[in-house]
C-alpha cells in the first residue's frame, strides 16, 4: 500500500515510502519499504533505500516431495536436466538418465511417462534444460534430435519443432503471454570466443519467426584461458564480476552486470526500469578462495605450461549472481551469502582432486516486484538446487533438491512470510 508520496528537494529523484496505513497503537510496527525513484534518459531507476515490502524476512516451506532413494522406477530420478509447471500444478520433470518425461499431479503422485531414447516420434536422444509448460502444451528441446517435441497435456506427442542441433544448455525454454516460445542459440563468429547468445522465437505453430540478440555488456577481463595446438579453454575466476541475463514473461530481457547491484527490465514501448540496491559486503574465506583456485588449476592441467593469466581471486563476492523471472514476472535475484566449511560426504583420499571438507555457499534470493518494489529477501533449505532453473510462481517454488547422498528430489515450497497473517 502506497501510503505517501514527496518531492526529494535534494535531488530531482522521487522518494516512496510504503507501510502499512492505519491500525492500533498496540499493533506491532510494519517494516517500511523506502526508495529513491529517478528517471535518467530512457530508463526509470528504482533504488531501495531501506526496509521491504514483507513484513519480516520470508521462508520456503515444503509442503510436496517427490524422489525415492529406492523404490518404484517413476520415482526414483537419475539425472533431472528440465522442470516445468502446469497451470493446474502438474509437475513435469525432464530425467536425461532415462531419458524419459514424467508427469506427476500437484500431489505428487505419478501419472504418465512420456518418451524414451531414440529418434522416432516423442524420443529423446539428448535433452536438456530446455523444458517449458505453457497453456496446453508440453515442451521439450532435444539437441541430440536438433528439434523441440511438443505434447499436449494429456500426454498426445503433437509433433516436433526444428532446431539448430548439437548445442546443449541448462537454459529453460522461456515463453510470453501471447504463447511465443524461446529457445537459446549461438550465433556463430569468428572465433569461438566471440560467439554470442540468442534466443530463438517460435509462434504457436513451431514457426520461427524472430532471433533476438541476449544483453552484453563490456567487462574487465574475469576469466583465466589456456591454448594449445587444436585447443582451447576458458575458465571464469571464482567470485569475479559476471553478467548475466534472463527473459520474463512479460515479453522483455531482464539482466545486469555484477560489478554493483543493478537489475534491468527492457521493457519494450515503455521506459526500461533499473532496480538498485546497496546490500552489504560479503567477503571471500581465504579457504573458500584457495580451494576454487584449486579447481580452476584442475581444469586447465592439460596446458603442461600453464600459468595462472587472469585477475586474482577477489577479497569480496559480488552482490549477485544468477537471475531469475517467475511466470508471474517477478525478480528473483540470487544474492552473495558467506561461504560455510562443512565436511565433504564424498571425500575419497584415494582420489586426486577430492576434499576433505567443502565450501558451501547458502542460496539467498532478494525478490522484488517487476515494478521494482523489494518485497524481501528468501534462504533457500539446504540442498536447494539451482539448475535445473527453478519454477517461481506467485507465493510457489518448485525446485530440486538433494539431500545429504545426493539423491534428487522435486519439491514444491510455500513462500511463508513471518509475522504475516492472511485472512
């Protein structure tokens, strides 16, 4: 509830309060959300300056579990690449291990499974993250078949998109209200280190009819490489800026640079917003930075020559990593937290590489709305996985999660704000 509205006379930005208006006296107080809004040239900013919307920080609360360590096949999962959400809750879950397509009701309980390896129709030779459920359909990209197989809900394989084959991804398959479909390509340059995302538009009817290029933004150097005759590899430094990039629902790109706290909404025939925060700094554990080194050094170990050639390893994570929209379009921001020590169940000293003790980073979302508001910030359970792409949807979560034998499960979560009463 917006409850007043002034002029800043320092600055020409505009300042908003919201609270919770009216009341008794003997009713605890409302957290107030406050922000600066400002337009600069074709973008209005909103920065929040203190508070949130929620009236107290926000839990995921399980309410549905599906995945067995043992037990009946359907539910028991191998590999899970794609997850997607029905209009009536049906679960759809993509496991590549099979490959199959399973489908399960809001309550969990198995109802079909769609598919199998090969190349007829509704098999799947290599899918991936690409999974989306939208209206009536059901849809799956299968690079290994360069195509997209459409379902109906009801499980009726209703044919097959073409695709570029060959690239695999964790991306989601992303859609609009008009029922368009969005699949991520490269677009192919020079050199391979110039290639460049896009997302490829399908109409209802599988055509394509569009190719839009994803955000870029310039960078300073954040990454190691190593070359050779006939190879090449190119890793990222742990906890250096990154950019990254979505697509919401509501037709427009959602992405931003973590050299600071800044979410823009390109928003088309209207002005593009930038959401801003200023949360406060997480550093880097010393054996939290020494142990991702030595992964990194891991992975370039066929370049005998091999010499650490990028920045060093930041004393301070940045202040966001991934983002995400939910089918409702708002901003979910997964946020630096500190890093935990805990011991490595799977540590093998027989095994190079291995750790005795792991550095576990807590996952932590900042939610706003797509007009910018901040409603609050969310920790996730432990386990709470992040690929494949979670499913938000208003006060829902669906996401998998693996427990302490790494044993994949899907869960449905209930946002619980605390403190807040519903009537």
């Amino acid at each position: 509830m917006r409850c007043s509205r002034s002029d800043r006379t320092a600055t020409p930005a505009l300042a908003l309060i919201l609270a919770a208006c009216g009341g008794t006296d003997s009713a605890p107080p409302t957290p107030v959300w406050e922000a600066a809004v400002d337009t600069i040239a074709d973008t209005i900013v909103v920065r929040t300056l203190a508070g949130q919307v929620w009236a107290d920080s926000a839990d995921l609360v399980p309410e549905v579990s599906i995945g067995e360590i043992e037990g009946a096949d359907e539910y028991i999962f191998g590999s899970i690449t794609g997850l997607g959400v029905g209009p009536a809750g049906e679960i759809v879950v993509m496991d590549r291990q099979v490959p199959a397509l399973r489908i399960y009701g809001p309550d969990g309980a198995h109802r079909r499974t769609l598919g199998r390896e090969g190349s007829g129709p509704g098999e799947f030779r290599s899918p991936d993250g690409g999974v989306a459920v939208t209206g009536d359909r059901i849809l799956v990209r299968d690079p290994g078949n360069a195509r997209i197989t459409v379902y109906d809900v009801d499980g009726t394989h209703r044919g097959n998109w073409l695709t570029h084959g060959g690239f695999s991804t964790s991306t989601k398959l992303f859609f609009d209200s008009e029922g368009s479909i969005y699949s991520t390509a490269l677009k192919s340059e020079a050199a391979l280190s110039e290639w460049k995302m896009v997302l490829v538009k399908y109409d209802t009817t599988g055509a394509q009819v569009d190719s839009l290029d994803a955000p870029s933004v310039e960078l300073p150097v954040n990454y190691v490489e190593g070359r050779n005759e006939g190879s090449w590899s190119r890793n990222p430094v742990p906890f250096a800026p990154q950019h990254a990039w979505t697509f919401s629902p509501m037709g427009y790109f959602v992405d931003g640079a973590s050299t600071r706290y800044g979410i823009k909404l390109h928003r088309p025939n209207q002005p593009h917003l930038l959401i801003q925060r200023e949360p406060a700094p997480v550093a880097v554990a010393s054996g939290e930075a020494d142990q991702q080194r030595q992964r990194v050094e891991r992975n370039m170990r066929s370049f005998p020559d091999w010499k650490w050639n990028g920045p060093p390893i930041p004393d301070v994570k940045p202040p966001f990593g991934d983002i995400r929209v939910g089918d409702d379009g708002r901003i979910w921001v997964h946020v630096a937290a500190p890093g935990v020590e805990e011991e490595n169940p799977f540590y093998d000293p027989s095994e190079e590489g291995t750790f005795a003790t792991r550095w576990v980073t807590p996952t932590v979302f900042d939610v706003f709305e797509p007009d910018g508001r901040y409603l609050g910030s969310i920790r996730a359970p432990k386990g709470f996985s992040s690929s494949p792409e979670p499913v938000f949807r208003g006060d829902y979560v669906w996401a998998v999660v693996r427990d302490e034998l790494d044993v994949q499960r899907v869960t449905r979560f209930r946002i619980e704000v605390r403190g807040q009463t519903t009537d």
